[in-house]
C-alpha cells in the first residue's frame, strides 16, 4: 500500500476511535452530534467523548 494512503487512512481511523470510560478498550464508531452518547461495543456502558 502507498505510504500516503496510509497515512490517510490511520487519521480517518484514529478520529472516528473512541475509548470506553467503563472498560477502556477502544472501538469504532460513527459520529454523534454534541450532546449524544456512544455505546461501548464491548461493554455496553454510555459515554461522550471526553470534552464534549
């Protein structure tokens, strides 16, 4: 794969991964509007990003 490609990719990726406050494991998932919650795909424990 191209160096650069990848390199896009790892941002994209890194920006969309959210670390559970419950368990702390990190997953994938879509963006949510300010205010809304995150469903840890591990635990099930609600979260917001931190700073938001």
């Amino acid at each position: 794969m191209n160096p650069h490609w990848a390199r896009i990719i790892h941002q994209t990726v890194k920006k969309a991964a959210k670390k559970c406050t419950h368990c702390g494991k990190t997953g994938t998932y879509a963006q949510k509007q300010k205010g809304e919650f995150y469903i840890c795909k591990h635990c099930g424990h609600r979260f917001k990003e931190k700073g938001e």
